[in-house]
C-alpha cells in the first residue's frame, strides 16, 4: 500500500495559555501545502514491524513515529503479523513542518485499512494526539483552526489559490527550546485568529495574509536572523506575506502571482540562507489534489 504524507504550514500561531502538565494551549490557523514523503507499508512474514528510510539519521527503530503509530493501532487490535514500513522523506526533518506527525498519520490511516481494523477517521484521530499534538490535524489534512494542545479541530473552507515559496533555513531549532523560552507574559502582539478563520471563510487571500502571525517567532529570530531575513527576502519579491511555520526554522511566503514566486524561488537558490526549497500550493482536504511542483 503507498501512501502520501503532506506537510502543514501555519498560516497563524497563538499561545495563549500553559497547562498544569507542561503543554502548551495554542490557537492555530493550519494549512496542508504539496511538500510530502512517500510511504510503503506491506505485510511481512517476520513478525514485527521493521522500518527503513532514505535519511540515514532518522531512528528506524519504535523512536520513529511512523512505528509508533503502527504499534498503537496493532497492538489494540492483537495483530500480531509483521509489517514492513518504507519511509522516503522530502518534507524538511524537525523544521515546522509536522513532518513526523503527518508521516505517523499516515501510517495510521494505511494500517487501518490494511488490516481492515474498522476504525472511524475520529477514532484515528483520538489514537493519534497519543503520538503528538498534530497527528489529528494530519489525519484530517486541509486548513483548519487548532486548539487545546491541537487536538480540538474545526475544519475551515479551503484557503484561495496562491504559490506557496517554502524555506528551511540550515539551522537545527528545538521545539522545547523555543516553548521553553518563551515569555507568555511578554507576548506584544497575538495574531487575530479568529479574524483570520472568518477571512478564510469569506476565501479573501489578502485578508488572510494580512492577519498572518506567529508568537513563536519572537524567541528562534533573536536567536537565528537567517529567519528574519528569508521573510524580507520574500516579501521584497513579491510575497503578499512571509511568516515562520511552527516553531521553525522553516520559513514560507505566499504569492498570488506566479512569475514573481519563480523569480523568488530561483534567487534564493543562490543564496546561502537555504538549502531545502520548495515552491508549492495548498492542498485541501476535499480533493487532496496536489497542486504545484515539489
Ligand atoms: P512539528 O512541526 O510537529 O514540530 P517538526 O517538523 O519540528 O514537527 P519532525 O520532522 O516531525 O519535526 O521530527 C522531529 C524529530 O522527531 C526528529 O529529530 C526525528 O529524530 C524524530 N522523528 C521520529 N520519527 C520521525 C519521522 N517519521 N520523520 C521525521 N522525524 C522523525
């Protein structure tokens, strides 16, 4: 069975509290764009679940995300026929993107099927947040605002077609540093989500754009300039907008005019602020077309 896993952007990222056990409450305007890995899962007949992929410094082992979510799902069930599971991955490793989360989403959805285990799209979504806080919003895939640690979704009319000019700058940014570091009391200014999910609604790109923002992104700029730079670059060729996704490095930039973001695209490539880039589009959850060039 293959299977594709897409990567997220957000469009907005607003903490607006800490829960007693450590995580994070955030409000978050998602986006699926056409950056994916390939995954390839076959029943095997070693028992077990064995891993493989193209990245030499990604854990094959049960600290991969892609066996984890394997594992829940067969161990529920007692399935105790093994399974092989191929991962290829283009999407940018802990950048922003939900790389892992999408790939175990995945594999959550290809093992239900594979197994004929039965489960509901919302029971994978529940057996998702156990692996991480965006797994339910990759199983559910197209723009969506996110709350609580990410698990309470609300699926949003797909966002109006744009170019999207994706970046990852060549620095490594931990999540639990930029959580750690960051002073909720401090915050200057929350992005409008609410008004951002009604300009979504009313398919407005420039209203989106223009509402764009990430709280996260006041800790990893002190600490990586590269990102404040990428932004300018974009928006100095055209991008309506330019924004960090997550909590980084990665930054994106939306376009409405094609020409400029190929333009933009091929001169950051010769520029040393980036070595992963990628111009793609939205991919909404309705048609899961892919649109734009990975
Ligand atoms: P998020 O946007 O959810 O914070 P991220 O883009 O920052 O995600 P990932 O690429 O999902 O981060 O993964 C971060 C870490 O998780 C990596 O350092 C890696 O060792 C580990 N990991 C485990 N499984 C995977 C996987 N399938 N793909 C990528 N990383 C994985």
């Amino acid at each position: 069975m293959k299977l594709k896993a897409f990567a997220k952007i957000n469009l907005g990222l607003d903490v607006v509290g800490k829960r007693e056990d450590g995580y994070h409450e955030v409000r978050m305007i998602m986006q699926t764009v056409g950056i994916f890995d390939r995954l390839e899962l076959k029943e095997s007949s070693e028992p077990g679940i064995h891993v493989s992929t193209n990245l030499s410094f990604l854990p094959n082992d049960e600290n991969n995300l892609v066996y984890k979510a394997a594992k829940l799902l067969m161990q529920e069930k007692g399935i105790e026929e093994g399974l092989s599971i191929r991962l290829d991955k283009h999407i940018p490793v802990a950048a922003g993107m939900a790389g892992g989360s999408s790939d175990a989403a995945a594999v959550l959805v290809g093992v239900n099927k594979l197994f004929h285990m039965g489960f509901s799209t919302g029971e994978l979504m529940e057996r998702g947040v156990k692996i991480g806080a965006d797994v339910p919003y990759c199983v559910m895939r197209g723009t969506a605002l996110s709350e609580g640690i990410g698990e309470i979704l609300t699926p949003l009319a797909p966002m109006p077609d744009c170019h999207i000019l994706v970046a990852k700058p060549p620095v490594n940014v931990s999540t639990k540093f930029v959580y750690e570091n960051l002073c909720l009391d401090t915050i200057e200014k929350h992005p409008d989500i609410d008004g951002m999910a009604q300009a979504v609604g009313r398919g407005n790109l420039l209203e989106i754009v223009e509402r764009m923002g990430n709280v996260l992104e006041s800790v990893t700029e002190k600490n990586y300039p590269v990102i404040r730079d990428l932004k300018t670059f974009m928006k100095d060729r055209g991008a309506l907008g330019a924004l960090m996704s997550g909590s980084g490095p990665t930054v994106f930039g939306i376009f409405q005019d094609l020409s400029s973001a190929r333009k933009a695209c091929d001169d950051l490539r010769k520029t040393e602020m980036a070595r992963q880039i990628y111009l793609t589009a939205p991919v909404n959850r309705k048609t899961e077309s892919e649109k734009g060039d990975v």
